[in-house]
C-alpha cells in the first residue's frame, strides 16, 4: 500500500532482469512509472525511443510489478509531448491550438490518442492543462501554449471532451494543475509560484467544478502553488486547506489526487523530502510523483519508499490515512480496467465516464 502511493522515473530505455530498479518494483517499494523522452540532467534519451521499444518496456515493468501499476506520460500536445513524431509517435497538436476548434474534435483527438496509448502499455496521461490562460506571457503555461483557452467555459468544455475521449479508450487522464495556475508569473519548476493576486476563484476553478459535475473519469494534479488566502503557510501540494478543505469538502472530489513532481524547486527549495511527504500525504494526496529527472539519484526509490514507511511506523501517517489512497487508487485502476476492456469489445458507450 505504502508502495503504490509513490511514482517514480528512472533511467534507461530497457530493463534487465538484474536491474536495481526493477528490483524496486519487484519489491513492491514502487508503484507507478513516469517515463520521460529526454534526460535533463544528460540531454540525452530516457525512456522513450521508438513505440516498439516503449512496448517492451512497459510490458517488463507490469511482468514485475506485484501491484496494480499505473505507466504514465506527459501528452498534452505542442511543446509539452514525450511522445514525438520524429520517433514514430502521432502528432499531437497543443491545447491551444485544440482550444480554437469544437469540445467535439478535442474528444475525438484524444480518443485516437488514448488508442495510441493503450497500444503502447500506458494507461495514465498527464493532462489535460485545465489552466485558464488569464496570462499569456506565463512561463509555465501561455507562453507554451498549454491552455485551451483564456475563457473559463471554453476551459472547462475542452478539458472535460479531452479526459472523456481518452477515458472511451481506456486512457486515465489527469486534470491539472489544481487549483488553477493561469494567471501566474513564475514557472514552479524554478521556484515557489505565487498566486494570490492572480487567482480568481469563479474562473480557476470553473473547470474543475464542471468536470466533476459531469463524472470525472480520472485523477486531479496538484500545482506548488502558494496563495496566502488559501494557506497562509504551505503550497497547495502540502495544504490540507487546499486539498482537504476545497478539494476534497468544498468541491466534492473523492477520487485520485496525485502531487506534481516533488523534485520541483518550488517543494525543494523549501522542504526536505520526508517533510514534504509527511505534510502531502496528510493533507489528503494519494500519489507522490517524483519524475527523478530534474535531479537524478540512484538511491531514490528506496529512499522514498523507506521515508514514507517511516513515517507510518512513527504514527505521524496514520495507517488508515495509507488505507484511504490505497482504496481510491484500486478502485481508480479497476475502473480504468473496465473501460479498457470495454474500448476493446466496443461497448465504451455504454458506461457513464464517457459520455
């Protein structure tokens, strides 16, 4: 259970049988895989080569995993895709480029990509962006064109027809990055992102409050936000005012929340790794994603698993906090199980999470 609350990149294109971090994953101590494309400590090739290769690699994790695992990736379109054409992957447009066509062809766009996906081994993609694009100039979202649209609605309408398209294919998508980062200056990668004075409330969370209104069919991201009138001390991530409080009571989401990278300056910067996992997982998140790219170290999977466990064995993450995430990631995976099964004999549209 302490396992499958962690996600974890690693390095390399393939695994071998005496691989430690398969051994990690056989171990159990490991959950769920990130894979990326480029290795940013290196510049050079991570995970991602060509989809036959991707294959083989998904299918040695799942054969080593105890647990049920999600694979996941970045695939949100534009500039922000793992997934490249050049290595034999689909096109994928941005979202803002999908934002000035119909919800309609979105969906239809992310069914297609959710067959890829399936096809791949990967059944977590980490979008859609349900950020408002208040500020173009935005390091992190506008200037990359990863907002559908600067009105709220529009937002709401695409995000919502992208994470039901992959869902008719057996896709999970995740709704990020919760509570809304559109209008902010910074980039968390690179430091803390304040949004208090560009945060409204009606616009930012419109999208959040439809999808689930409509039966969110997948996972909600957490940005390292800080918004003093939310948390006048810790970033969304490590609030139990944003996510049990809002999140969780106000907004009504029950299902999977799942942390931004940890590794991002905005929760190192501030915070050691035990912390910021002790305040994380008590505010209510499920899984702790740390991509292990943006700084690399061998020794990470253990050191999580081991941090985490812990911090369970000394009372300070109670037992049934773990029993919680495990519940809703079980139920998250056998839904998702459902609905693949069902994109394949071609009874998807029989089930309430694609509509």
């Amino acid at each position: 259970m302490i396992g499958s609350m962690l996600m974890l990149g690693f390095r390399g294109a393939d695994l071998p049988q005496g691989d430690a971090f398969l051994a990690q994953v056989r171990a159990g101590h490991v959950g769920h895989i990130i894979l990326f494309d480029r290795d940013v400590t290196t510049g050079g090739e991570r995970n991602i080569i060509s989809p036959q290769q991707v294959r083989r690699l998904t299918a040695s994790l799942r054969a080593a995993s105890p647990c049920p695992m999600f694979i996941a990736v970045d695939q949100e379109g534009g500039r922000v895709r793992r997934l490249k054409p050049q290595r034999g992957f689909a096109d994928l447009p941005s979202a803002q480029s999908m934002g000035a066509a119909s919800p309609e062809k979105t969906r239809a766009i992310a069914r297609q990509l959710g067959v890829e996906l399936a096809s791949l081994g990967i059944s977590v993609d980490l979008a859609p962006v349900a950020d408002v694009n208040s500020n173009p100039a935005n390091p992190a979202i506008g200037a990359l064109e990863r907002s559908f649209s600067p009105n709220p609605a529009l937002v709401a309408a695409h995000a919502l027809a992208f994470g039901q398209g992959l869902a008719q294919s057996g896709i999970i998508p995740a709704l990020k990055h919760f509570p809304g980062q559109g209008g902010a200056q910074k980039d968390s990668h690179l430091g803390l992102t304040d949004i208090t004075r560009s945060w409204n409330a009606k616009a930012d969370l419109a999208p959040y409050a439809q999808a689930f209104a409509q039966g969110w069919p997948g996972m909600v991201m957490l940005g390292h936000l800080y918004h003093k009138g939310l948390d006048p001390q810790y970033p969304a991530t490590l609030s139990r005012a944003v996510v049990a409080d809002l999140l969780r009571g106000r907004m009504g989401w029950q299902g999977v929340i799942i942390s931004d990278d940890m590794q991002m300056k905005a929760i190192t910067d501030h915070y050691g790794m035990e912390q910021a996992m002790l305040l994380a997982v008590n505010a209510g998140v499920d899984i702790l994603l740390f991509g292990n790219n943006l700084y690399w170290d061998e020794t990470l999977p253990r050191k999580a698993f081991d941090a985490l466990r812990g911090l369970v064995e000394s009372g300070r993450i109670s037992r049934q906090r773990i029993m919680e995430s495990w519940l809703r990631i079980t139920n998250l995976y056998a839904s998702r199980a459902t609905a693949a099964r069902a994109a394949a004999d071609g009874s998807s549209a029989l089930y309430p999470w694609t509509r």
